[in-house]
C-alpha cells in the first residue's frame, strides 16, 4: 500500500497523544507547567470510585497519593485535556465483574464529573482486555486503550489503541532506558498516532522506574516531539482523535 497523503485533522501527518494512568494531584504541580510550555494536551485515566479522594489500592506504588478532585479535572478539560474511564476499582477486569467494572463505572464517573467519559482505559494488564472488549460497546464506549505498545493507525480498531509506555525503565530481564525518540520515527513513517502513558511523573527519580518516568524525562520526549514533529505533528488527546476519525468514517 502507497502512503497516504496528509491523513490527519488540518492535514497533519501524524499525532501524538499522552495519558496519565489513575489521574493523581501532583500532576498540576509536575507535570502540567510542562504541557503548557509545550503546548501538548493531557489526558487522565480515572478510577471511578476514587476521584478526589486518596488512591485506596494497597500494595500500589500510588496508594495513597490525592487523585484529582471534580473541580480540579474540570479545570484541565477547559485547558484541552480529556478524560476515560480506568475502571470501577482498578481490581482487573473480567468476565464476571465487567458489568460492574467496565458498564457501571462508566455511569458513576460521568455522575460524579458531570461530563461525558466515552473511552475506556485498561486497568491493570491486557489480561482484562477480552471482557473489556465484550462489555465496552454495551456501556456505549467509543474506544478502549491498552497497554500494548505500539503505534495506532487510521485503520486500528478503535476497541484496539496501543499505548507506548514512557517509563524510566522497563523491568528484569530486559532493562531498557528511557529513550525520548521511542517509536516517534515510527510513527512518522506510518503517518500513525502515538498515545504514551505514564502516571505521576516526578523530579529526581520516578515513583516507580517500570511505571512512571521523571520530569525531566517528560520534557525531553515533549521537546523531541516538538522538535522532530515540527508543524506536521498533531498535538491532541486521545477523545478528540476517536471523535475525529469517527466522524471520518461517517464522511465516507
């Protein structure tokens, strides 16, 4: 197949897209002075049963961390940040509590932000994307995205985003460092559109190497993006990319 000339919104080649898993409070300390310097809008993941309230999920690297208030997620979504649905309880979806994890969570959460929340976020591993995938369209999803690292095209299934994750670095055996060019000239080349993910980018060290990168770090990749992707490169988070090639598919 030839390339396709200028596929995305204003003619664009290729578009990056970030999302911050779980939605904590110290993302307008860290990292939202970055993303108006670069001009690169946010997206955060959000636990149903936990906005505004300290993350309950012993054993987690964030466990106890602010999430982001109603008030404070409204803010954001002024600034041009989106939003999904990272599940009721972040438990792990599957088939037998997906009524309740995927189609419920998505009611309690548009309740509690008094918005709509039409994408749906994979908690935990890709082991709960087959009941995610099954129940997403009963709830009326858009999209659901994963954390199978790759870059999305125009033809990837909505139900089927990958997200490439922007970690300090990867765990045993591999041990890969952070690389702010990762998968940038891919999607170049497959005039595709990249969705990173992380959590709570810090100073000085991250939270978790394997889960998270530091501030530092995230403003290396938005400079790179910046840089590299010049003024072919759409900057948007990741509901107005599904509302846009939705609205695409209509067309045609």
């Amino acid at each position: 197949q030839g390339r396709l000339s200028m596929p995305w919104k204003d003619g664009k080649t290729w578009v990056y897209s970030i999302t911050y898993d779980e939605g904590c409070e110290d993302l307008l300390r860290y990292a939202l002075p970055l993303h108006r310097a670069y001009g690169v809008p946010g997206h955060v993941a959000l636990v149903a049963s936990q906005v505004g309230v300290p993350r309950d999920l012993p054993g987690s690297s964030y466990h106890g961390m602010m999430i982001l208030s109603k008030i404070q997620i409204a803010g954001l979504v002024r600034e041009g940040w989106g939003v999904s649905c990272h599940s009721m309880t972040h438990c792990g979806v599957t088939f037998e509590n997906a009524e309740r994890e995927v189609v419920a969570a998505r009611g309690v959460l548009e309740k509690t932000l008094d918005m709509p929340v039409p994408m749906f976020c994979v908690p935990g591993d890709n082991t709960g994307h087959p009941a995610s995938l099954e129940y997403a369209p009963k709830a009326g999803y858009t999209a659901i995205m994963t954390i199978y690292d790759r870059v999305n095209t125009r033809e990837t299934d909505l139900y089927h985003l990958g997200r490439v994750p922007l970690h300090t670095e990867y765990p045993a055996p591999f041990f890969s460092v952070y690389d702010p060019y990762k998968r940038i000239h891919q999607a170049i080349d497959m005039e595709g559109w990249i969705i990173d993910y992380c959590h709570c980018p810090m100073p000085g060290k991250p939270i978790h190497p394997a889960k998270d990168c530091t501030t530092r770090e995230l403003g290396r990749r938005f400079a790179t993006v910046r840089e590299i992707g010049g003024d072919q490169v759409w900057l948007a988070e990741p509901n107005e990319v599904v509302q846009w090639l939705l609205a695409q598919n209509s067309e045609s």
